[in-house]
C-alpha cells in the first residue's frame, strides 16, 4: 500500500506540473493534459451540508 500510495503522489505532481504547462501555453502540454486529465478526475469535493 505505501509503494502505491507513493506511486499516486508522484503521478499527481506530475499531473499538476502538466496542468500548469498547459496553462502557460508550452508546447504540447495541452494534449498531454487532456489525456491525462481523463485518469484524474478530481473535481470539487461535496461538504458536510451538500452531502444531506
């Protein structure tokens, strides 16, 4: 479970890093992210109040 754990926090600072390159318009960061983004969907979390 830690391999993994440390697996996913890596895979994520390299998402936000791509995320952020493709924010400043780099050079084929934008398809990068799109691909990407498919693999981490995120979103906003539901609080206490959305969730009743």
């Amino acid at each position: 479970m830690l391999a993994g754990s440390e697996a996913y926090q890596a895979a994520l600072v390299f998402y936000n890093s791509v995320k952020t390159a493709a924010t400043h318009d780099v050079s084929g960061a934008k398809a990068v992210y799109d691909e990407l983004k498919k693999r981490f969907p995120g979103g906003k979390r539901k609080s206490a109040d959305e969730k009743t």
